[in-house]
C-alpha cells in the first residue's frame, strides 16, 4: 500500500442509513427534525417496520456512534434505531 493509498483509506466517510421505529403519529416531525443534524444527507419517512430512514456520512466509526446515540436516539419520539453501515 502507498503513503497516498493510505491517506484516502484513512480519509473515506463511513456511510450508514438509519432506520427509525417513531412513536404513533411521529414519523414526521421525527424526520424533520433528523434532518437537521449535521452529517444527514438525506431523510424520509416511509411505510413498514420502520418510520424513518436516514442516510449519514461521517468521518468515522466513533463520530457514527455518537451521532446515532446523541443526536438521533434523543430525539423526541424515536423509540428505536437500527444502524446499517454501507459495505
């Protein structure tokens, strides 16, 4: 591996869609507020086991984490989040 091939390894976004189970009759002012948060990059609100959708970038595993456990997690109404990191 080259010092460049290494540079861009350490620099790659880890991206992760977040599934959202809201409250009854959140789902929507659960999405608006998700998409407030830094780092979002796209929200929607959907039908099936799962109420919101959100797709992440962030620079790394631990900043994944903490967004999910500090800026989703607490917002009012999510009752549960289900991460999945893009491979």
């Amino acid at each position: 591996m080259t010092v460049y091939s290494l540079v861009c390894v350490i620099h790659m976004a880890v991206k992760a869609f977040v599934l959202v189970q809201a409250q009854l009759g959140k789902s929507r002012s659960v999405a608006k507020t998700i998409e407030r948060v830094k780092g979002v990059k796209m929200v929607f609100a959907v039908t099936g086991v799962y109420d919101v959708i959100a797709y992440l970038e962030m620079r790394d595993m631990t900043t994944l984490s903490e967004m999910v456990i500090k800026k989703i997690q607490s917002v009012k109404g999510v009752e549960r989040t289900h991460t999945a990191i893009v491979v």
